[in-house]
C-alpha cells in the first residue's frame, strides 16, 4: 500500500510540566465520601473544602471526573438537576488526606419540584455563605451563554466572602470546544466584567476556557486547585498520591467522558 494512503498516527500530546504532573496526580486520587442533604451531615473537620457549583446543564460532573481523570467519580444524572445532595470526596494520602472537593447541586432546571427545589438551593446558599471549612468555589459558566441571572445570584451568596479572600474562586467557562477563537475572547472578556465587582486587593479570582473534551484548561485548573491547598513552592514536588497517579495522568489524554463539557 502507498504510504501516502495511509492515516495518519494521532498527534502525541505535549508533555506535562511537572506542576501539572503533581497538581493532576493528586487530583486523581480523589475518592467519595459520602453525600449529605444537610450541612450537619458534612465533616465538622479541619481540612479545607473546594467546592464545585454550576448551573444544571453546566458540565459540572463532567469537568469533575475530568479533572480527576476518573470516569465516574462524580455522577452525571440523565435528567439535569436530580441530584439534591452535596457529595463529597477526599484528597490526598488515605492516612493523610488534606482536603475535600465538594459536588454541590446544579441549579436552574425547571422541571424540578418547586418545593424540593427551594429546599436544596437554601441548603447550598447557607453552605456557600457559612461553611467554615469552604476555602475555594469552582464556578461553572457555559462559556456560550456567561453569566446569567442565577450565576449572578450564586455569585452575590459568595462575594462577601471572595472580597476578604476568606474563599478562592475560579470560574471554567465549560464547553469551551465549542466556540471559535473571537468567540472565546469575548466570553473571557464579558467573564472579567461579571467578576470586577469581587474583585479586590486581598481577593484570589481567576477565569479560564475549560473544556473536557478537547482538555482546555485542564492542567491549569488542576494547578490552581493544588496551588490553594499546597503552598505554591511545593507545586514541583510529587503529589501526596500513589505512585503510578502522576504517569496515568499524563496518559489521561482525551478519555471519553459522557455529560456536558
């Protein structure tokens, strides 16, 4: 056969640095915990909380088990905005875990029940507003809609909180695959203008294009989460997880998952 007929071999992916190596590492041994539809069924630990929160439809479980290059760590429900629970997962060693990553409910699908509904969402406000142990948010916008008026409204339960820098926040603008390069600009740019209003001298806010499925924005999400439970200068160092997490992250390039992006 001529060699010109022949497909051509898929790109090898760039390799990882090693702040992206340690961070995705130990994002990978992630594991649940339990779940809870009341914060007084949540840890009354020390360790310091990241916690995920989006709109149904955002790619939230997705960008979860992306991020911990794990198909199922996070369940992604047929019918958006079933899950009515915080689940919670556990990083770090198993005899030295040093956080948790916390899966709250999606937000704004209609065809919930009103009354269940009302119950969970003030369940997640007084989580974002009064949970001591929250040290980090993780905001999903899809990145062809931005900011809507329930994002807003998530955001004003949190903005006293991000102002002081008592709690990080880093919004993915998901399904990042989906828009073109001008496309992409406008919506980091139209994402800085929703966030100036947290925005302050002692705040930590970031914004990045994130998508699953292309692994946009991976390697630095994963590096910023790191970076807010580990001192920066500790970035280089091996992830406290097992040994082989940091080769199978590099592997973990362009894993199949199912859900939003």
């Amino acid at each position: 056969m001529n060699d010109s007929l022949q497909p051509a071999k898929p790109a090898r992916p760039p390799p990882l640095s090693a702040p992206a190596r340690a961070a995705l590492g130990w994002l990978h041994a992630a594991r649940f915990l339990t779940t809870a539809s009341k914060l007084d069924q949540l840890p009354a630990g020390d360790l310091p909380e990241i916690a995920f929160v989006g709109r149904s439809n955002a790619g939230k479980s997705t960008a979860i088990n992306t991020l911990a290059q794990q198909r199922q760590l996070a369940f992604a429900s047929k019918t958006p905005g079933r899950t009515q629970h915080i689940n919670l997962f556990v990083l770090g060693p198993k005899d030295a875990p040093d956080a948790y990553l916390a899966d709250l409910p999606g937000y704004g699908y209609a065809a919930v029940d009103r009354g269940k509904k009302l119950v969970w969402q003030r369940v997640m406000a007084d989580y974002l507003e009064l949970r001591r142990a929250l040290g980090g948010v993780v905001l999903m916008i899809d990145s062809r809609h931005g900011f809507t008026p329930l994002d807003q409204r998530l955001l004003d339960f949190i903005a006293p909180r991000v102002r002081t820098g008592e709690v990080r926040l880093l919004v993915l603008l998901t399904k990042a695959d989906k828009l073109g390069k001008l496309a992409s600009q406008a919506a980091l740019a139209a994402a800085q203008a929703s966030l100036e209003g947290v925005v302050t001298d002692t705040s930590d806010v970031s914004v990045t294009l994130f998508s699953s499925l292309r692994r946009v924005g991976v390697e630095d999400a994963a590096e910023t989460l790191r970076g807010w439970i580990h001192p920066a200068a500790d970035l280089s160092q091996p992830a406290p997880a097992p040994a082989a997490a940091a080769a199978e992250a590099e592997a973990a390039v362009d894993v199949p998952l199912t859900g939003g992006r």
